[in-house]
C-alpha cells in the first residue's frame, strides 16, 4: 500500500501528574487504508485517540493532518479539517431524530451556520443529500423518524459511526465501534467499516483482535503508552515481540 | 397551519385575558413575566443551562428605563430598546465567564453574579436608588408629529402597548428556536460532548443563547417598570430569578408558549392564594412539588396528555402520565384551568 500518508503523529506524549500515558508515540496513517491501534487495557489506546482528535492536549510532539499541524487545534475544529470521530460509549443527541442527528453532524463542518437565528435549515442549509446517503449506507431509511433513543443498540451504534460518516471526513476515528454488539450485528460492522475505506481513512481503535485482523491494511500494537510493533495484519499475528505481550487468549483469538 | 399553532395560541391568551379577567395590571404583568420566562425557558429548556442570573438582566432592564425616562428624558421606544441592549449586553459578560463550567459550577457561578449584582445596585444609590429603588417613572403616550396615538394612562390601554409588543417578541423568539442556531441548540442541551465533536463551539452557541436570553428578559424588566412606575430593588434581587425560574419549569421548558402558560399559572394563583392566606408562597411550594414530582413536562405536557386523550391517541406513554395525573390533580389540576 503506497498511497500518501494523511497523518502523522510524531513524539505523542501525555503526562497525567507524573503518570506518562504515552511516553513519546510516533504514528503514521496511509490515504484510505483502514489502519487499527491496538493492545491491552491500559495501553494508551483511548489516550493517543483522543490527542489525535483533538479532545484532549498533548503535553508534548506534533500532529500533523493534511499537510497542516493541527497539534494545537481544538477539537470542534479539526472537524472542518476532515477529522471525525465516534465514540466507544454510545454518545448520540437522544430526544433528537435520527435524520436531525445526522444532519447535525453534516451541518457540523460549516459551523457558522449554526449560529443563523433567522433561517430555519431548510432547502440548501438541509444537508438533505448527504444526510439521506448517510442514512441509506446505515440502513435507517425507515427509522429516519425516530428519535434516536429508541432505537435498538445495534443501531445506534451504526447511528454512532454514521455521525461520523456525516462530516464527509478525510478520516474517520473510530473508538471500538463493536463494542455492546451482539454476533449478528458484528459481521455486518466489519463489512461497513471495510467498506469505509473507499472513500476515507479510517482509524480504528479496538480490543478485539479478531476484527482488527480481518479489516485492518495495518496494525499497530501498543503497550504501555509505547508502540510495540507495527505491521500488516500477519505479520502482527506471527510477531514474537506481540506474541510475547499477549500470549494468551487476545492473540489467538479467543474472546477478548 | 399547525406551524402556526403556537403563534395562534399566544394570540388567543392575549386576546381572552381582556374578556376574562378584571385586573389590567394583572394580565401585563402575566405577558410581561412570559416574556422573561421565556427569555429562561432558551437557556434551561434549549441548551439546558440552569440560570439563576435572569433577575440581574430583569434588573438591568427596569433600571435603564427608569433612568433614561426620568433622567434623560429619552422618547420612550428609544427607552425600551436601550433597556433590550443593556440586558442582551449584561448577559454577554455574564454569560462570557460563567459557560466557563458546566453543571454545579455552572449554576453557581450564576447565583454568584445574581448576589453580586443585587449587593451593587444596593450600594450604587445615586444611580439605582438604593433601597427605595427608582420612583415616578412616567408612563407617557405613544405619539407621532405632535398628536397622541396611543395613550398609556390606563391599565388596558397599557396592556395593548405589552400585547402588541409580546407578540412581536413571541414571534421572534418563535423564529429563533426553529432557526438553525436553536436546533443546534437542541443538539447542546441533549449532549455536549457529541455537539463539540461533530464541530461546533459550543461557547459561541452559548453566548449567544445568553445574548438573546438577556435581551428578552431585560426588556420585560423595562415593561415591569414602566408598568408599575418604578424600578424597585426588589427587581434585582434573587427572588425575581428564582420567580422567572419557577414560571419556566411550571410552564414546562423547550417549548415557548408554555413558558406563557408559567406565568399565567403562578401569578394568577399568588393573585388568588394571596387574598386567601398571607403565607401563600408556602402553598405555591407545593404546586412546584406537586410539579417536580409527578408533572415534569410541565403544564404544557399536562395539556398534552390530556389532548391526546381527548383525541382517543392513547399510546402507552400518555397512559402512564395519566396514571401519574390522577395523583397529582388534586394539588393542581382545578387551578391549572383558571390559566
């Protein structure tokens, strides 16, 4: 895979008190590939995803987005430079519809809008296009309606990653986007993500090492606020260095 | 037509009042205070922010007409718009430090200003009267090129000035919350987390919640003074935020005519409970128990429940508020009709 490189992440690091979250993490994510990060539980996952968005500060390196250093850019944002995320728990306007969830989201990347007191978002300020394919790519159409906190948790974990989707990202942060999912709905998460990557870039971060093998262009394992290793799907799978680290049920596949 | 229907509704409360009630005074001070709740109903029921500060925009409005008629003797619209501008501006430097924090903190840092601000207009008596407040502020005519087109003297004279200026306001406020910005708003207050990550800031979106909140709230406290003909201390103080809040809640918040209903509610009841027992608040404080434990969606979602039961559109969640209901008429239901 050679396609140019969207981000890059250079001496990530996070100090809680004297606590190093991430002790210095390079990262490099390719133009439409889906790229995961994974490892344990305390590995700094959650902690560089939310540098890389933007939701929390960096004590120390540089991210650089597009072409542009976004380091110091705050979350709402990055989103305008084509950064969006989900969330690992559920995170989603619930009295609200699901077409007014996701039209807010696609509103979210011309934010002046929003401050409009006068129009009310109809005709071109609708984003009726992009919501509608959004909608017809989670399989929602009929729940369009709906407000989405009635909606069952498979859905509304699709609603989450279609929020997303709305901002029509350069790349899409996924944060353990199966995470609650029952079998049936896993499958069908895994196909969509897969399929995300013709048009975007996505970042997965996930603890079950089953679907990151499958779906992922490249993996990047974590531990202890450091990378590990990093690789294609295989070579992670025969590492010793990871096969060290996680020896066990993670990377043979058992129920992580 | 069912866009219109809130607009249709404030049209007819402000058109009954004059056929059912006696008081002139009574039904401007019912619109006057919707006004106001309304102008908190943006805050607590569209963005979610609980404001305990809404008597320091009251205030600001009431001393600012007070001054500019009295003082420098300004034409009286002139009044009012500057009375609107001087609580849209002590919003936006309130509103400027206090959606530094959320939840607790947040509500605290509201009442702190709300104290501040009445402890300043106590002690800046050459500007505010102090304690006596600011007197004989002159109701005069609404006139053009010399001739009177509109006088003010009587009570319903003066409610016709408040009607006309409600509506335009209601109307206004209306158009705000279907707006872009008052959807987006929506958006704030079920989760601001999610807003601020799909890209919006949500400072500037609160700002300007507060901005058009004060203004509201600060012109209802220019239309109190002048129809009361002072500008008391009394305006400025915690309690008339604490009224404004009460009137909101009772109404039922995210929807703006309930906010209308708020006020009829309360003041209509303290009229009534007044000529009854001197210590009526402690009943009013029942009614906002009764409110807060069984009728959380407010005397708007009261009339809800009860329209779509008379519509035979009995779903499972009007059932359970009716069950709900049957607890809770005996406290307020009879009255909520007088509204």
């Amino acid at each position: 895979m050679s396609t140019p490189i969207l981000l890059e992440a250079i001496g990530i690091k996070k100090y809680y008190g004297k606590f190093a979250a991430l002790g210095g993490v390079d990262l490099k994510v390719r133009a439409n590939t889906v790229h995961s990060v994974i490892g344990p539980n305390g590995a700094g996952k959650t902690t560089l995803f939310h540098m890389l968005t933007g939701t929390k500060t960096v004590s120390a390196g540089r991210i650089v987005f597009d072409g542009h250093d976004v380091t110091h850019i705050p979350d709402h944002r990055r989103v305008q430079r084509g950064i969006a995320r989900s969330f690992q728990v559920t995170s989603l306007f619930l009295s609200l519809s699901v077409r007014e969830n996701l039209r807010l989201a696609a509103q979210g990347i011309a934010p002046t809008r929003a401050m409009n007191c006068w129009h009310e978002p109809e005709g071109p300020r609708s984003c009726a296009e992009t919501v509608a394919s959004v909608l017809a790519r989670l399989g929602l159409e009929s729940f369009a309606s709906v407000p989405a906190g009635n909606l069952s948790h498979g859905q509304q974990r699709r609603l989450e990653v279609g929020m997303a989707l709305a901002a029509r990202p350069k790349a899409i942060f996924l944060d353990e986007p199966t995470s609650g999912m029952g079998i049936d709905d896993l499958e069908d998460m895994k196909s969509f993500i897969r399929s995300l990557r013709d048009e975007h870039t996505v970042v997965l971060i996930e603890h079950n090492m089953n679907i990151v093998m499958d779906i992922s262009d490249t993996v990047t394992v974590m531990q202890q606020g450091r990378v590990l290793a990093e690789g294609l799907p295989h070579e992670i799978r025969s590492d010793n260095r990871v096969r060290a680290a996680y020896l066990g049920n993670m990377i043979t596949g058992g129920k992580a | 037509m069912k866009r219109q229907t809130h607009l249709i509704l404030a049209l007819v409360v402000v058109l009954t009042m004059p056929l059912l009630m006696h008081s002139g005074s009574l039904a401007s001070e019912v619109l006057i205070y919707g006004l106001a709740a309304m102008g908190c109903n943006l805050l607590l029921g569209f963005t979610g922010l609980l404001s305990f500060g809404q008597g320091i925009f009251f205030g600001l409005g009431s001393y600012t007409l007070a001054l500019t008629l009295t003082r420098w003797p300004l034409p009286m619209p002139l009044a009012l718009i500057l009375a609107t501008v001087m609580g849209a501006l002590g919003a936006a430097i309130v509103g400027w430090v206090v959606i530094r924090q959320k939840g607790t903190y947040f509500v605290m840092l509201t009442l702190a200003f709300a104290q501040m601000f009445y402890f300043i207009a106590y002690t800046a008596t050459g500007l505010t009267g102090g304690d006596n407040g600011l007197m004989d502020i002159p109701r005069p005519s609404i006139t053009a090129l010399g001739r009177t087109l509109w006088p003010l003297t009587s009570p319903w004279q003066f409610y016709g000035f408040v009607a006309a200026i409600f509506m335009a306001a209601f109307w206004l406020l209306l158009k705000v919350s279907r707006s872009t910005f008052g959807r987006t708003l929506l958006a704030v207050r079920d989760n601001e987390e999610r807003a601020a990550a799909i890209g919006y800031n949500l400072k500037l979106l609160k700002l300007q919640a507060f901005v058009i909140s004060g203004a509201v709230t600060g012109l209802a406290g220019a239309l109190h003074a002048m129809m009361t003909g002072i500008a008391p201390l009394s305006n400025a103080e915690y309690h008339t935020s604490e009224m404004i809040l009460v009137m909101t809640v009772i109404g039922g918040t995210g929807n703006l005519f309930a906010s209308v209903l708020g006020s009829a509610f309360y003041l209509l009841l303290a009229d009534w409970l007044s000529t009854l027992w001197p210590r009526w608040l402690l009943l009013l404080g029942l009614v906002l128990i009764a409110i807060s434990l069984w009728m959380q969606r407010g005397l708007w979602g009261l009339g809800e429940t009860l329209w779509s039961l008379v519509r035979g559109k009995r779903t499972r969640a009007t059932d359970k508020a009716i069950e709900k209901l049957v607890v809770a008429a005996s406290p307020s239901g009879g009255n909520g009709e007088q509204a």
